[in-house]
C-alpha cells in the first residue's frame, strides 16, 4: 500500500476519534490523559527523571526545553527534627477587652522573629483554655536551639523613627585602616593557634570552642548545625566540599567568611538542595513594597531600561552600589549570596534559576520594583552540620556607619493604644493611634518637623508602616490610612498593640526531637508505607488475577498524584500525616474490591462483560459513596476541632480519600474497559 496513503488514513482517523468519537476512541483518550496525568505528578513528585531526559534532548537536539518545576515536600517537626516550644503571656495588665488583639500581635512578633532565623515551615499558633493565654511554636530544622529562644522571648520593640540626615560619604581613615589591619591580624593568628591546639592529639573540640569561640553557639560546644551555601557560611561549606571532608574530621585549615575566622569541625553531611549566587540591581517606584523613593512608575520602568543597555557583568557590582534602590545596595553591590526556591519573590526566582551563570536577566517585575540580575554561581552541594571555633574580625562598616533612619525618642511606652477605625466617608479601614500624656507632646514636635516627609514605625527594628506626616498633628491622636483591606489594618493593628502592650511571655515547656532521630522516623515511615504498598499490591494480584494488575496500576497513579496534590498545597508531613496517607491506600484498595466483587456477581449472573461492568460499577458505586462521605465528616471533623499532628492527619487522609475516589471509578474503570476485550477470558479465577 501507498505510505501516503497510510498516513492519511491514519491521520483522518485520528481527526475523526476527536469529532465523532467511538465508544472505543473515549476509551483510548481517557487512557491517554492517565497517562498524561502520570508523567504530569511523577515529574512533579520526582523531577530529576525529567530534568535528565530534558536535558539529554537538548543536548543532542540543541532544544531549550524547560526543567520541570521544583516543589520540596514540606516535613514536619517529628521528621525533620527540632523543637516545641509553649510560651504564656503575663495578660495580667492587659484589659480583657484587648487581651485578644495583644496574644495575637504577640504571635505575629514570634513568626516574624522566627522568620529572620531562617527556619523553615514554622508553626505558630494561639491557645487561650480558661485564664491562660499561650502560643505554640513549632521550629522545624532549627540550628541554634538557645538563640531562637532567646530571641523569641524579649519583649517586642516598638519605635518610631525620623529619616535621617544622609552622612556624607567618606575614605576609612589610616589610622582606622591600622587598627583593622592589626586587629584582623591578631584575629587569624589566635585562630590558626587554636587549628593547631584541636588538631593535636586528644584535644577536646567542644571545650576549645566553649572557652574560646566567640559566638553564642559556644556553649553548645560551637555547634552551629546544619549550614548551606548561605552567608556567612559558604565559604564554610565550599572547603568542606572541596576538601571531602569526612564526618569527624577537622578542616585542617581556618576559613576565612565576612565576619570572622573559623577553626571548623564536620559533625555530619546530608544530601543538599540546589541554590543559586546573585546579584541584583533594583528600581523601585512610589508605591512598591517597602520603596521610600518618591519615583513614577514610568520612571523606574526608563531608569531601568538605561541601566539594563549600560550594565556588563565587569561593572555590574560598582552600577549597583551607584543606582540600586535597595538600602544595602551601596556596600553589597546588590549580592544577595546563596539561596534556594523558595525564597525570593515567584518572579525573581524564576528567572534567576533558569538563566545561565554569567548572565544579566532580561529586566524583571516583581512587587519591590524592577530588577536586573546577575547569577554568579550555582551549586547543588551537601549541607553540613559543624561545629566551629569563631574568632571575630572588624570590618570597614564597623568604622563608617550610616542609617537611613534615627529614633526620634518615641517608642511603644508612649503608645496608649491602637484601634481599627473606618473612614467616615469612604468607609475605607484605617489605623487610630493615641498616645499617653508624655507621647502626646512628643508626637507633636515630630510631626512639626516632618510635613511632607516620611515617619518609620519600626517593630523589633523591622518597619511596619511608612506614613507621610500630611499635618503637624498636636492632639496625641493620629490615623494612619492608605490602601487597606480589613485583614491589612487588622495586622497593622495587632503588631502596633504587640509593641505598646505590656505582654511578657515565659517559655513553659520544650520538648526537642534530634535530627537524626527525625531522619530515622521518616525512614522507617517510608519503609512501612513502602511494605503495605507491596503486600496491598500482591494480594491483588493473587486474588483478583488480570483486575489485580489493573488496580495495581489505579494505585500507583493514585500514589503518585495524591504525592504531587502534598506538594503543591503544600502540605507539612508529619508521622500521623503518612499514616493518614497510608490508611487511605488501604482505601483506595477497598473500592476497587467493592468494584470487583459486584463484578464477579454480574457475571456470574449470566450477562456478558460489557454489560455486566457498568453494572458492577453503578451499583458499587452508592457503597462506595457513603463509605468514603462518612470518613471525610469524621475528617472535616478532626481538621477543624483538632490542632498540629491531628489536624495534619486529617489533611493528607481527606485528600487522600478524594483522590481514590477519583482512582477507583475514573482510572480503574478506564482500565478495565480497555483492557476488557482482550482480557476478559482471564479476568478472574474459574
């Protein structure tokens, strides 16, 4: 036959299984898109299959097709190690009326707090049970154990602060250059001392670092735990990965990082995340997120454009200390180190991990203005847990100080109270502030001296609002207004009341779990899991023959999206959320024996396969309805009345049964029939 011919036959078959499809044709495209849907969730579940089959066709075809998108699973607190805090607040000075708005603005110090330490997931919440006013904190993964609850536990710092004077820029003088010289000097010397004292035979490393580390980990022994490539530690974790550093070993050389000098023991290496190097030039404008600059958005946008024809990547650090708008751009030169997804804006991130090292991004908009980026490094390297005798070094800042804000005396002290008003003719939210006697007088001299500028209110030494001062204001009230929704000013208001409330907390219980032991949980959950897959799979297989092999298949899709749905929600797994997984495979397996067994009834009734299967599946499917509806209620249940590791395991077993309702009437169904008309003389045991 003409091949052309065969061709158009086949393409016009094609067009007419899409128009006027078949019993037959619906079936092979419900089969296509499970299919789809597989590679679509096993990507996302496990990317590097992709990200290595993509990166072979470009390879060979000279194609630039993308990476799949990368989403970690997000592990709790009993898998990833660390530490359970409960703090009680003191309300006994805080009316009852405010008690509320005070716990709650408490928390949102703590999260904030916490979020500077850079732990990842953390978990706050607030439980009031009779008198007693507490919040949890869950801190997966955390390093310094101590220092996060010393900082946690200080009463919040409300500030209001003036722009500052700028400082006219000036040379390090050489007596200054003398004193830094020597005082580094002097630095090194004492660490290569202390390289040689750990090196010798039978020192103790943990009592070296306890009596001359300087640095708060001292007392663990200089236990700093697991390090990336972040500041100040990459220069850390590069010589360690350079020189194969063995667990025990001590890195026979002192590392030289920003802050200081380090002798550095290697405790334990674990598998890494991949991260990226960059630096950044921003243009904000009026109106962006945390942006003083009274500029247009039209002129940012031709600011940019000039810098983006300008910039190489030899004088991209000098153009971004002379132009970028960020505060800090003028001594960093826009570096922003190392860091993983997950960490910058969405806009940013996706740019700055695609593009090649080397090179200047196209200009990118995020909500802190536009950017021009250059990616200077990217590594996917083992993180480590060390322990390290730190000596400080000075640096040129230590010398030259320049802040772009001054406290203006006005603090939280002042502060009487703050409330959430409505504008009276646009009904808009907006923030009352009203200040003691003391602030009152205070307050009115800052406004005198500020119409038209700019007034900071700083919490924990992060602003929290940035108000234009429109009038000197001499009545000790103000309001702060602008583009809120209620949900913004009632934020703004609780951290406002955090700084000006007398709300001390005490830390009552602590309960840490190591990483070593959280590491082993998750190894023995997944092993579980792994095992009853199997044993659910072979029972199948025995008892059911050819439908045993179908709804095998029906699981590991259904595994494999309910993995995929986990991360994108995403969703914090725990031991009670895997086992919540768990239960629902056993779920799963239980409709498709409901299917089945009606199966074996229509046919033993005497109808034919094709009559006999939606027969089986119809009248299945009312048993499986109700089963399933009762145990989401039991679960709806527990999400909303429970806390922590129940909640979490009422989350991953509702999706879970939502999802084997999807695997048991759409795919498993999908199978039989197409596997039907060739299989069905083997369909069961005679």
């Amino acid at each position: 036959m003409n091949p052309l011919k065969i061709l158009d036959r086949l393409f016009r078959g094609f067009i007419y299984s899409i128009v006027k499809p078949t019993p037959r044709d619906k079936v092979r495209w419900a089969i296509f898109g499970i299919l789809v849907l597989v590679v679509l969730a096993g990507s996302l579940d496990y990317p590097k299959v992709w990200d290595k089959t993509v990166d072979a066709i470009n390879k060979q075809t000279g194609l630039k097709l993308y990476h799949f998108p990368s989403f970690p699973f997000h592990l709790g607190l009993d898998l990833l190690g660390g530490t359970h805090l409960i703090y009680e607040g003191d309300m006994k000075n805080v009316p009852n009326r405010e008690r509320d708005d005070a716990i709650n603005g408490v928390r949102d110090v703590i999260e904030r707090r916490v979020n500077a330490l850079g732990v990842a997931e953390p978990v706050i919440q607030t439980v009031h049970v009779g008198d007693s006013w507490r919040v949890a904190v869950e801190l997966a993964g955390v390093k310094d154990v101590r220092e996060a609850i010393r900082i946690i536990g200080e009463m919040p710092i409300l500030e209001f602060k003036e722009e500052s004077e700028p400082m006219p820029a000036r040379a390090m003088t050489e007596a200054e250059k003398e004193d830094l010289e020597n005082y580094n000097k002097t630095a090194k010397e004492k660490a290569e001392e202390f390289l040689q004292k750990a090196m010798g035979g039978g020192a103790d490393f943990d009592a070296l670092a306890g009596h001359y580390s300087e640095e708060p980990a001292k007392d663990g022994g200089g236990d700093v735990g697991f390090v990336g490539l972040d500041k100040p530690y990459e220069n850390i974790v590069s010589a360690l990965y350079d020189k194969g550093t063995q667990n025990g070993q001590i890195l026979p050389q002192v590392v030289e990082t920003d802050d200081g000098y380090s002798v550095v023991k290697l405790v334990e290496a674990r598998a890494g995340v991949r991260k990226v190097q960059a630096n950044h030039i921003l243009i904000c404008w009026s109106g962006a997120e945390k942006c003083a600059k009274e500029t247009s958005k039209d002129e940012a946008k031709r600011q940019i454009e000039d810098l983006k024809a300008k910039v190489t990547p030899k004088n991209f650090t000098e153009m971004a200390k002379q132009y970028s708008t960020e505060p800090a751009a003028a001594t960093t030169g826009g570096e922003l180190g190392w860091f993983a997804k997950g960490v910058m804006v969405e806009p940013f991130e996706i740019v700055v991990f695609d593009q090649a090292v080397g090179a200047i991004s196209r200009i990118v908009e995020t909500k802190f203005g536009y950017h021009l980026i250059y990616k200077t490094g990217d590594k996917t390297v083992p993180e480590y847990h060390i322990k390290r005798i730190f000596i400080k070094k000075k640096v040129e800042s230590d010398y030259i100080k320049s802040e772009p804000w001054k406290f203006s005396g006005l603090s939280g002290k002042q502060l009487k109270k703050t409330m959430l008003e409505f504008d009276q003719n646009t009904g808009m939210p907006q923030v009352g502030l009203e200040f003691n006697e003391e602030g009152k007088s205070l307050f009115a001299d800052i406004t005198r001296r500020n119409v038209g500028k700019l007034v900071a209110i700083f919490l924990d030494g992060t602003p929290i609002s940035i108000p234009r001062v429109q009038e000197p204001i001499l009545e000790g009230k103000a309001v702060i207004s602008g583009d809120f929704d209620m949900a913004e000013a009632k934020t703004l208001v609780q951290r406002l009341n955090a700084g000006a409330l007398p709300v001390p907390v005490k830390l009552i219980s602590q309960e840490s779990i190591g990483a070593s032991l959280g590491l082993n949980s998750l190894h023995k959950s997944l092993v579980a899991g792994l095992f009853g897959f199997l044993l659910v799979v072979l029972f199948m297989l025995l008892y059911y023959r050819v439908p045993g092999i179908l709804a095998a298949i029906a699981l590991i899709v259904y595994a494999s999206v309910s993995l995929a749905i986990f991360k994108l929600i995403p969703v914090t797994l725990s031991l009670s959320g895997i086992a919540g997984f768990i239960l629902s495979i056993g779920m799963a397996v239980d409709a498709n024996i409901l299917i089945f067994e009606r199966l074996k009834e229509e046919l033993r009734s005497g109808k034919t396969y094709d009559l006999a299967l939606p027969e089986a599946f119809g009248r299945a499917w009312s048993s499986i309805r109700d089963g399933q509806l009762t145990t989401l209620i039991a679960c709806v249940i527990l999400f909303w009345f429970s806390e922590s590791l129940i909640k979490g395991f009422a989350l991953t077993l509702s999706i879970g049964i939502l999802v084997s309702m999807f695997s048991a009437i759409t795919i498993t169904r999908s199978l039989m029939k197409f596997a039907g008309p060739y299989l069905k003389d083997w369909m069961f045991h005679k």
